[in-house]
C-alpha cells in the first residue's frame, strides 16, 4: 500500500454523522483501475457486511447518505430476522432499546371493533424461539452500525454515491463515484434499495406506484391519549386506508404510521405529483374512529412516502455483482417483512460464501437460488395481504372478519411459513 493510502487508512472507520472520503484497508491504486477492492456492498448493507466479516472475509461498504446510522422512525422484526441478528450476538444490544408488544390487535378503523388479537407472548416465543421486536429504526443502525465499526474486518465510507456498476465478464467488477472515482472490486452486492442502480445490471424494469402513499412518524408517548394501550401493537384497517401504532425506544415513543389509496393518484403519475398531499390524509381519516383520528392529527405532514414494489424476477446475478434487499425483492408492506427478508438475505449469502469457499459467483449462484422462490412468495403475497386489508368490495372485509373472530390468539398457522425460517 503506497504512503498516501497508508496515511488516508486511520479514517476508514467512520463514526456517525461524520462524511469520510477514505478507501478500503486493503485498497491498492492502480493507475487506470481505481482503487481495488475484496467485496463492496453498495448501500446500507450494514447486516450483510457484518454476516461477511463474522464469516472470516473483509468488506467495504459505501452509502450515498452523509450519514450512517440514525435514521427514520419505527421499524418491526419478526423471529425470521431476529434469528439473524441474535447469531450475530446483537440480541442483548436490541434489548436495551426495543419494545416487546405482548399483543398484534387488529381493529376496525372507523367503528373500533377489536376483529382479532394475534398473542406475542409466552406461546409466540415459546413457537419460533423469539419475541416480536419494534425499535426506532434510528437505534436500529446504530446498532448494526457500531457492530461494524467494532469489527476489524468492516470498513464503511458514507457520502458516497455510486453512478455505475460493470461486470467484467465474471473477472471483476467495477463501480463508478459520483466524483468520478473507480472501484475495480472482486466482487459487488447491490444493497442500494428500491430504486437501486445496480439493478439495471441484471432486469430493465421499474418500480410499480400501488397508489397508496404513507405518512409516518413517532410521538412523545405522553401526547398519545391514555386510550392507547401501549403494550400493545395496534393495526385499525377500514377499505383504503389503514394506520399502525406501536411503542418504540423502551416505550418512551410511539411509531404511527398511515396508509391510504389516493384518489388523485393515476397510473404513471410520479412520486413527486400532487397527489396523496396533507388534504387527503385528513380528509381520509376524518369518519375514523376518534383514537385513530387523534393519532392522525399528530402525524407530520412535510414528508410522505408513496408506496412501490416491483415484480419478482428470476436472476439477481451476473457474473461477480448480484443483489440483496429491496435491490432484489421491494415488496409492499402490509406483511412487513422488507427488512426482515433483507436480514434473511444476509445469512444466505454469507453460508454459501463460506460453502463455496468465498468465490463470489459460485456462493452468488447458490444464494438466488436459495433466496428468489422465498422471496417471490413473500413479494406476491405482501399484495394479496394489502388487498385483504383495503379491499372496496363487501366480500373480502366479510370473509376476513368472520376468519379473524374464529382464530384464536394463540394460533399461527398463517405466520409459520414466515417466522419459521431460517430454521433455529
Ligand atoms: C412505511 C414503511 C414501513 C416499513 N416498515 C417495515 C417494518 O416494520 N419491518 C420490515 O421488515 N420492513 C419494513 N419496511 C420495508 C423496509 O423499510 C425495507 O424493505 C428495507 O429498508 C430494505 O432495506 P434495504 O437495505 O434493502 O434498502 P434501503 O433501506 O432502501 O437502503 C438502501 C440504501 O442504499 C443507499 N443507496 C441507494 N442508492 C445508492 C447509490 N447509488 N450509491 C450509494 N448508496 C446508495 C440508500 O441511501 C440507502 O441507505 C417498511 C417500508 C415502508 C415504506
């Protein structure tokens, strides 16, 4: 390693809210090659790099964002993802932050009426070895972020936008900067979301507007009216539109979120239109029942969030550069599994890293094979679940009522095939 790099070395672990213009420990410039590089993941990735580095290879990751870490507002992981996080022994380190709601309650958004209660007690642990987890998303990457910097095999760069990502051929892969810098890398995850560039690599399709649009946030536990029970997760669905609270952060906060379709959405119209604005929102919730109303009424409003996914598709891979996380399956998030799935992302690939010997498109070959039928099946169904729950017609809120009232809160039929996997 030349002297400039050497010296440019100390600053590779970034700490939070710091922009580092750095380059990998290992990195080597080569004139008319850019900086080389074992394994780049592009994006947050932070659960990915560490499931690498725990299986005895180096990463580097680069995010577009100033900032790593905090971030955002509510986020929930089911026993799928905690099963992950817990072999990466951030069990205790998730505890001290998040909320273990001892119920899901689903009401009926306009009326009140309790339809079902799915129990996240003592029978749901005693099921799939886990408890349901909610946490401010913020204390989330912290977490994930401060296991990276811990580890000598991570080193992370934020502030740093990829433009473009090439596959040799399957002999190397190259990564393009805003600022015009290169990475030639061994080997690329594309970690970088929904709208994510490295995709083009591998698919030539968009990102499909549902036409609903969220608008989320926390609130001070003491503003919510004492009607909330804040043990509890509460769902209020109604036709079009439903909302989510739940206690965060050691239940100090309450994550809310609401959803609905709007009208004055129309096919092709873009995220930036006039449409699901503040207006809508009110005008949406405004027959609610009065708890759901007042929640409503403490939402921000200065950001929203339209809702897409994307279709399956049958390959995330060429050669040395593949996909994971919303890159490679967004889904809508009415099973609220985009994160959870993205977290089941990372312990496949780094077992068939390890399975293949770290050779990245051998491991990448096995991973998608592994992980596209799961995922696929999680993607479509996060439809069909929205449906169930939005759904104009009489029909369909008919039948799911009387399937809600027959269940009992301790029956998980319906989560097995999510929460069971990967196998304890
Ligand atoms: C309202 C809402 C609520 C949700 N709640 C839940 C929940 O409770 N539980 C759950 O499991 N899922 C939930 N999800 C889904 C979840 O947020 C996503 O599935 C998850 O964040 C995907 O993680 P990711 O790392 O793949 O992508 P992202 O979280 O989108 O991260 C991608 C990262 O890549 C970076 N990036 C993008 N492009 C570039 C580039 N060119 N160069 C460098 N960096 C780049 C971005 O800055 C970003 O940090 C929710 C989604 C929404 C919309």
């Amino acid at each position: 390693m030349d002297a400039r790099l050497a010296a440019r070395r100390p600053v590779l672990r970034a700490k939070p809210g710091e922009r580092r213009r750095t380059v990998p420990r290992d990195g080597q410039r080569e004139v008319g090659v850019g900086v080389r590089v074992p394994f780049l993941i592009i994006g947050g990735g932070m659960a990915a790099g560490l499931c690498r580095a725990r299986a005895g290879f180096d990463v580097h990751i680069v995010e577009q964002a100033p900032r790593l870490g905090a971030l955002g507002a509510g986020i929930q992981l089911a026993p799928n993802a905690l099963r992950v996080l817990s072999a990466l022994d951030l069990g205790p380190d998730l505890a001290a932050v998040a909320v273990y709601p001892r119920n899901l309650v689903f009401l009926h958004a306009d009326t009140g009426r309790r339809l079902t209660t799915v129990d996240l007690g003592d029978a749901f642990r005693a099921r799939y070895g886990q408890l349901y987890t909610v946490l401010h998303r913020g204390d989330l990457l912290d977490i994930l972020l401060a296991a990276c910097r811990a580890h000598e095999r991570v080193t992370l760069e934020s502030g740093r936008e990829v433009v473009e990502v090439r596959d040799a051929e399957g002999h190397s892969a190259t990564v393009w900067f805003a600022d015009g810098e290169t990475y030639a890398c061994e080997a690329v995850i594309g970690a970088d979301g929904l709208w994510s560039r490295t995709r083009a690599l591998v698919a030539d399709d968009v990102p499909l507007c549902s036409g609903y649009v969220a608008y989320r946030g926390t609130v001070p536990a003491e503003d919510l009216p004492d009607s909330v029970r804040p043990d509890d997760e509460l769902v209020w669905i109604v036709p079009g539109k439903h909302l989510v609270q739940y206690p965060i952060r050691r239940r100090e906060l309450h994550n809310q979120v609401a959803f609905f379709r709007s009208r004055r959405y129309r096919p092709g119209s873009a995220a930036g239109d006039d449409w699901g604005a503040a207006d809508e929102l009110r005008e949406h919730f405004a027959a609610s029942a009065e708890q759901v109303r007042a929640a409503v009424a403490l939402l921000g409003t200065h950001r929203r969030w339209p809702m897409y996914d994307r279709a399956p598709v049958d390959n995330w891979t060429t050669g040395r550069v593949t996909l994971l996380g919303d890159a490679a399956h967004p889904m809508l998030q009415y099973l609220v599994q985009g994160a959870c799935q993205a977290i089941e992302d990372t312990e496949c690939l780094a077992r068939h890293l390890v399975a293949h010997d770290g050779k990245a498109p051998a491991a990448f070959a096995a991973y998608q094979a592994e992980r596209i039928p799961r995922t696929a099946a999680v993607q479509r169904l996060a439809r069909v679940w929205g449906e169930v729950w939005h759904d104009d017609a009489p029909v369909i809120p008919a039948l799911r009522d009387r399937l809600f009232a027959r269940r009992a809160p301790d029956d998980y039929t319906y989560l097995d095939w999510l929460y069971r996997h990967p196998a304890r």
